[in-house]
C-alpha cells in the first residue's frame, strides 16, 4: 500500500476507498460510505499529482504573488484531501467498530489511516 501510494502519488488512496467502498456497506452498521467524497477525493488527488509531477507549482522564497497563489490554491487542495481522508477514515473506523464490535484506535486511525484500517482488516476473523 504505501509503494502504491508513492508511485502513484496518492491518487491510490482514493482508488482504496473505492475498491472496499461496497463491502464495508454490507456490514452490519448503520454508517455507510458515499461515493460522492470519493470521487471529490479522486478529482483532487489526481490534480495534485498532476502539479506534483509535473513540478507545476513554483518553490523557493522568491516567488512572486501569482507563483503565491498557486502555493496557496495547492496547499489548500492538499488540505482538502487529507481531510476526505480522515473523514472516510473515521467513518470506516465506526463502520469497522460496530459490525465486529471491536475498539479501533482513534490515534492511529488520525495518524496513519487507510494503512492502520487495512492492517486491522487484515487481521480479522472472518
């Protein structure tokens, strides 16, 4: 998972969510997953890979106020992605919680995500 997330600069993420989004929605928890934030969630990362390799934002100290602004528009969309992904996170955390009646760490599910959810997937029994 995280060599897929660096090579494909974290539009796998978003792809994650997706592939799982159906079968968390068959377990027995009354929160379910949307694909709308997924898809805003693909949108964005693709965006943001997209300035990433193509170095489309500018960096150093020396910018001037147009070079600025795309900092800040990237750093917003940035912004705006790891958000999704905690929300989603989060929401598959309860979603994971309730059907297995288990406790899932809020902290590493804050600090590590789809890579904590998936480690605790793996480690289930089905």
């Amino acid at each position: 998972m995280l060599l897929f997330s660096f090579v494909t600069h974290g539009i796998y993420v978003p792809f994650w969510f997706s592939n799982r989004k159906d079968s968390f929605n068959s377990l027995n928890s009354h929160e379910k997953i949307s694909s709308i934030p997924i898809v805003a969630l693909l949108i964005a990362s693709i965006i943001s890979a997209i300035s990433d390799i193509f170095h489309i934002r500018p960096v150093g100290f020396m910018a001037t106020p147009a070079e600025m602004q795309i900092n800040i528009i990237y750093a917003l969309l940035n912004g705006f992605i790891a958000v999704i992904i905690l929300i989603q996170s989060f929401k598959i955390r309860r979603i994971l919680n309730m059907h297995y009646d288990i406790e899932l760490s809020a902290v590493a599910t804050f600090f590590f995500t789809i890579f904590y959810l998936q480690y605790k997937i793996n480690r289930l029994d089905k």
